[in-house]
C-alpha cells in the first residue's frame, strides 16, 4: 500500500454526469491527478465497438495502468463484474460482456477474477443499474493501491469476444465497419497493409449498395473536400472517409455494416501479391 | 497557505471551451491534477435538473472539496454570486440561483456568502457574461488554498430551491421527471423504497397520456431490449428506462413532466402496507 | 530534466476517444496531473474558429506552459507539424495550418521550429492520419521535460493567420461570426466597445437579411428568455444572443458569415465618437 498508486483510466458510454459519480469514488482513494478520462461518450450500449475503441485508447499507456470500462447494458443481470490481469502489470476492470477481451489480449496473459462486493469494503450498493460506482470504480481503487486481482473473488474464464476478422477474397477483401469515428468516418477491420501497393483506386461496396470506385488516398488533404474515398486509418485499418465530410451521413452506413473492397479485376490474377 | 490544497470539481452547462477559460484561471493557484471536471454538458439553463445532478455528482467527493456549478442563466443581472461553507469544511461556489442549494443542505449546516469581487485580487472582469471565470474560479481558488468563505463577503441568506417533492396517493404516487440522463431514461422523484416490494407490474402515466402497464424490472437486461418499463435508478429514485434505448424518444416526455403511478387496484385496500 | 515538468494543454476537433490516444503517449512522460484537456468538440475542420478559440482557451494559462493544437484536416499532407516558442517561455505545437499563430502572437515573440519525427525517438507512425498522437502529443512530451523546440527541428517560417478584422463604417460597424459558441451565442469580430455608450438598441444585419432592431443588454437575464439582442461576450467582443435560447437556431447563421451594425443613423453625424 505503500508503493506510488497506479493510474487508473475510464471509458465508458455513461456520460459525464454518471462517470463524476465513479470519479467521487476514486478521489477517496487516489491521489489527485490519477484518473484519466478516455471518453464517456462512447456509442450506448455498442459492447463491440467499445471493445474495440478501448483496446486502441488503453493500449498505449504505461505498465501497470488500471483501466476500467464501463459499456454494460447487462448491468444488474447475469453477467459477472470481472477484474483481469496481464503480463504487463497493467489490470483491467469492467463486465465480463466481451468490453474487456480484444484489450487483455493484446496486453497479454489475461487471468480473470469474479469481483465479490464483499471484498471491496465500500458503502453498500444503491441499485442495481450502476455497477461502475458502485462495484467497478472501488475496485479499480484497490487495485491502483496494490491488492492483487486474485484478492477481489474468485478466478473465473470470462466470456469470449472476438473482434470480427477480415477475409481475403479472390479480388480483395470482404469485412465490416468496426467503428464510426467522431468525424463520420466508416473504419473498417480490414487491414491498410492488404492492398497492393500502389493501387491508386478500388471498389467499395458498403451494406447492400452497389460497388462504388473510391480513390485510395494517402491522406484526407489528398482526398479533398466532399470527396469520398478509402485511406488507412491510424488505427492501421481501412477507413471510408469523405475530405472534410462525414462518410457516415453521405453513406448512412453504420457499425456492422459489412464492407466488401476489390482491388483486382474479377477473372484477372497474378495481380500484386 | 501552507497546507495541501484542497480538490475542486467543476459542473457547469457551458461546454468545453468556456470550461478551459475557467482550468486556465485555477492553473495558477492549484498544483497539477486538483481540477475535476464533473460535466460541462449539463442542460443549457436547466437551473432545477443540475441543482438535483450536481447533489447527486458532488455528494461522494471527501469533505473539503470545493464545488463550483456554473449554470447560470441570471448571470451579470441581480442574482448575487455565493459561496458557501458546509459542515464538513466542503465549499461551494456559484450563482444564488438555487443550484447549489440542494448539495449545500445534503452537506449540512450551509453558511453562505455574498462573493465581493473587490476581494479577489484577480484580473477586472472582462464583461458581465462570464462569472465562471472572472469571479468564481478565483472565488474556488482561495477557497481551496485554505481562504474561509467568510473572507470572500458578507454573509447572505440564499435564495431557497427545494428539489420538487413526490406525493404518496391512495393507489401510488405522483411525482415528475427531475432528470433526463445521459441514455434517455427518466428519472423521476419517486423513491424506489414506494413500490411495494415484489409488485412486477405498474401502472405509469407521462405528462397527460393515458395510463400504461409497465414491468417493474430488476435490471435493464430484465427489461429486454426495446420494451419499456420501471426500474429502481441509481439515484434511489424510480425511472422509466427502454432497454438499450431511449425513453425521452420513446415517449417525448422532459424534465419536469408530470409522472402518475398506481401500484394498487383504485377502490382495493390493504395491498402492501 | 530535473526541472519540475510544465503543464501540457490539449486543444482538437478529433473527439475524446483520439484525445485518448494522445494521453497515452503523454502519460508516459509527465507526472500525473499535468495534462488537460481544452476542449476535443471543437467544431470539425474549422481552422479559423479554431484559432480563435485557442487563443481565448490558453492565453489565461501560466507562462511555460505548452498548448498543443489539433485541428488539422491537411494532416498527413504538405502542411508541416510545427512547434513555437513564446516571450513567456510558452510553447505551441499542432499543425502550420494558422490554427497556433494568432495564441502565438499574442504571447509575444514567437520562433517557430518544423517538427523532425527523426528526432522525437517515438516509435515509428502508424499512418498519415493522426499526427496528433504519433508527432504533436511526442514533440509536446519533450518540451515539456525541458528540451527547447529548436532540438526538435529547423526553424521556419509560419504560414500566416490572422483572425478577421473588423470594420468601422459611417454610422456603425462590419464585421463577421467568429465564433457560435455552446449556447449557440453568435460571437463577432466588432468590439464591445465600439458601440457608444448607452446605446440602448442598434440595427444588425445577419448575412444577406435585412436589418433588425436589436435591444443592447447588459445581461442575457437583461434580454429576457426568448428574446434576441446584442451584449458583450466575454471575449470582450460584442455577440448576438437569444435569452435562454439559441441564436443559432433562431437566425440559421454560422461562423463566417458577415455581420453589419448600425447604432447611429444614416445621414446624422457627430454622435459618440
């Protein structure tokens, strides 16, 4: 209990007004400065999106941060409040509804416990719609603290998630939209690197519209404003983007969609590698 | 002076950026990481709903805190900016238009004070339009630096804001919606603690339509996606929620509608107790 | 590197959960506490609004602080990543795109320095699309440890911005919206003080409508709810207001468009001065 307290970061779809209520929590506990707002205005109740989002907002902080994400439309039901930690030191704090995977995966080692509100000696819950006050937040304090994960319950196998994989089909690439961003832009889970290098212009079809020939833009300048086109993202994923515009609006195309890309000429091959 | 300065918490309606103007005032006087944001995103002019949020945000934070809320339609007119000191060495800052009246009286024994900016040595205000940071980000600084609210002007009796109280009848209750959160749900003023334990059904009436038969539900999973219903909220408060959507859609119902809820057959007697 | 690090400010159009992104990074380098957040709402793509903000944001923080700025819809294109060294020792780093210089300007003496990535040993960018997390967030850490932002690159000369002037004409004033703030307050380029004294209602011309009488209040609670008028905002500038509403909404005006006032009638001379 001596050693510096950890950060503790906090995602969520809750708002501001419900997240200063996790925040009163943590300010008993923490000294000022260690909690760092991620986002509270993720979309409500999108587990996968978030679980995608928080993986690449999480991932670059330092060893041994806390990170607590509450996207929880299960809130109060069957599903468990779990607590995991990785290979890094770093541990992770939220329901067990899939949010949490794709980032303890990639911090490596996961090992997931049950949280037992018995052990979090903290005032008595008010409800059963807020776990991220009143179950989440003093458990992410005790852990910034130092207490083991294995301290907080019993060691359960949390629910599987999965972010959806992209396929290579025989002229590109079929896959979906994973996120829309703050700008309106259709990022998609198939990887910038799978187009051939060079390849100055393909086509998209999103949902059930037809294909559409998009430049592949090397940025939004390149793309210019009010054209529609296909870049890598910076989350190393493709993303439809229109210059200066909101693919989301001139698309209506939302997460899940699926997103079909060709980038060679159907009956053609050989093309790239 | 001398002694460690004391946590502040911002809440206001006046978004992000006016926000910064008032985080760059308390940079000079508090060290790193004692500012925390609640929301800035509070109803534009909705002095009631944040006089109930801010209570609800603030309540939790250690004693010693200073509040300030910045929701302020009156601002630069008659309305005189407070301070005012609570029972356990908590602080509140803002205009004397009710908002911090609920918070100050949960705190217990509120003495409040007229804030002279002739005492602030602080920079001259720069127009009428923005006490936030001309006169109650400094007023929160030397609060929080060990200043007593005394120091800051003469004692004042506040205007009084009572958070609208709901009323039993022979069959239910009667209330209204105080807060519509960040999902849609209508949290209205009824305590949970009314509902006769164990009664799955209800029913609800909203503003002027007819009554409607709602589940009472355990949780929002238990709602089931789409359906509406009644929920014990997070605040110990009853509130109509949508699984995994929007009541305030739904039903087009605002803060201050009135809320009618019959949990006894009209004419049947000695049901619960 | 001894030296206690500065305060890092963050100011973008990007969303709180790229913001994220950009904590990560910094998180590795600055004490707890040190990093706050401006505003991430900041309205899409609009340089000039931008810029105008920033200065209004940042110009009230503590000398040696560094603002860091990403409002950047050429990133990844010609534009350079700059950093800007101020008269107080405070720096700016964001894109050349004019969103820095008119805080710059006002802080007085600026020397600005291309951002090398070569010399940010940073890993290695994603993409060309995000120059706020892989070059800006990296390039502000240094600074803010100590390192003078001519180790980070050649200097150069900025590309120039000014925020647009305002004009005196015979009987008033033309100018333009800067700015449409959260409540939907359209802020102007005219002067508060420009409008002579007890002047109690002048004549305003919104875009291409025609001129209407607006009362010149004190207060938005002067202008009483739902009426429009004209005030001095706090940006010392004069705005036009709807109490309790949105002018915005009322008069379908956005940042941009022209704005001409009369307060002395045409043909008479020698009022005010």
């Amino acid at each position: 209990m001596t050693r510096r307290p950890r950060l503790i970061t906090l995602a969520s779809d809750i708002g501001s007004a419900y997240a200063a209520q996790m925040k009163a929590v943590l300010a008993h506990r923490l000294r000022p400065g260690h909690v760092i707002d991620l986002s509270h205005d993720l979309r409500p109740h999108a587990v996968g999106e978030a679980a995608f989002l928080l993986r690449a907002m999480a991932i670059g902080f330092p060893a041994g941060t806390v990170h607590v994400a509450v996207v929880d439309p299960g809130v109060g039901g069957r599903r468990a409040p779990i607590a995991i930690e990785c290979a890094d030191g770093s541990s992770l704090v939220g329901p067990d509804n899939g949010v949490l995977i794709p980032l303890a995966e990639a911090l490596g080692r996961p090992r997931a416990y049950r949280i037992d509100p018995m052990k979090l000696r903290f005032p008595a819950r008010v409800g059963r719609t807020f776990d991220g006050r009143d179950l989440f937040a003093p458990a992410a304090a005790r852990l910034a603290e130092g207490t083991p994960a294995r301290d907080l319950g019993p060691r359960i196998r949390p629910h599987h998630y999965e972010i959806p994989a992209p396929h290579r089909t025989r002229v590109g690439a079929r896959g979906e939209v994973l996120h829309v961003d703050h700008f309106g832009n259709l990022v998609t889970n198939v990887p910038t690197g799978w187009i051939p290098r060079g390849r100055g212009r393909i086509a998209v079809r999103l949902g059930r519209s037809g294909f559409r020939p998009f430049p592949v833009a090397p940025s939004y300048e390149g793309l210019g404003r009010g054209r529609a086109g296909v870049l890598g993202s910076s989350f190393g994923l493709l993303e439809v983007a229109v210059g200066e515009g909101s693919a989301e609006r001139r698309f209506r195309v939302g997460v899940g969609r699926a997103v079909e890309m060709r980038w060679r000429t159907p009956g053609r091959t050989g093309d790239g590698k």
